[in-house]
C-alpha cells in the first residue's frame, strides 16, 4: 500500500489537504455561530459548537505546526465530533428550518473526518513510535 500523504512539503511538514480543508471549515462553523449567523440562529448551542470549532481548529494548526500526527488524530476525532452534534442540532433544534443543505453537508463531512482518521490510523508508513508520533519523512 503507498503512503497516504502527498510527497508535498511545507516548512518540512507533509501536506495534508483534507486535514486543511476540515480545519478551514471548522473556523468558518466558529465564525457562523460567533456572528449569530447560520442555521442555530445564535442559540446557545451554537455558542458551544462554535467554542469546540475554533479548539479543534487550533488543534490542527498546533499538530501541524508541530509536526504531530497524534495531534492531527485528535483533531479529526474532534472534527468528527462538531460535525455529528452539529448535524443532530440541526434535525432537532433548527427543524423550522427543515433539513436542507447544512444538514446533508454536515453529515458528508462527518464521513470525511471519521473516515480521514480511520485512514491516518490505517498509514503505517507514516508514523513511527521512535520519533514519538512525528510524521516520517519520506
């Protein structure tokens, strides 16, 4: 089996861009519920969800900054996380709303970010226990 990350590098770390993109979308669910926008309208649910977006965010910069793959482990199990809860808020708390796109895109990215950490579990070429969790490179 290859190895799961691309051979791209920035500042000595891999490239990871479905990690990237779940972060980038973690800031925009904390930047949603900051301003009261979006579909949990403010409540304080959505305040929660926010708080947990930008801590899992900053896990995945943090992991990548340190050249972590535990840390960018526990950030998918996070982003897993907000994705699920958020997805459960929108069926019960926002159901005037119906279930429209934020739903069904909520639900895509939590099968993005389970199955994304299944597969940095699964890369056996990219960890390896005598560089303490670091990502090898290749």
């Amino acid at each position: 089996m290859p190895p799961l990350n691309l051979h791209w590098r920035v500042l000595g770390r891999p490239v990871k861009p479905v990690s990237f993109g779940i972060a980038f979308a973690m800031l925009a669910i904390f930047a949603a519920n900051v301003d009261d926008l979006g579909i949990l309208d403010g409540s304080q649910w959505g305040d929660f969800l926010g708080g947990m977006a930008i801590a899992v965010a900053i896990l995945f910069i943090t992991g990548w900054g340190l050249n972590s793959q535990h840390l960018t482990e526990w950030a998918l199990i996070g982003a897993f996380w907000v994705f699920s809860v958020r997805f459960w808020l929108i069926l019960f708390i926002a159901k005037d709303h119906g279930i429209g796109e934020p739903a069904w895109l909520d639900l895509a990215f939590m099968m993005i970010a389970g199955g994304s950490y299944l597969l940095e579990k699964l890369d056996s070429l990219g960890v390896t226990p005598e560089r303490g969790g670091r990502w090898t490179r290749q």
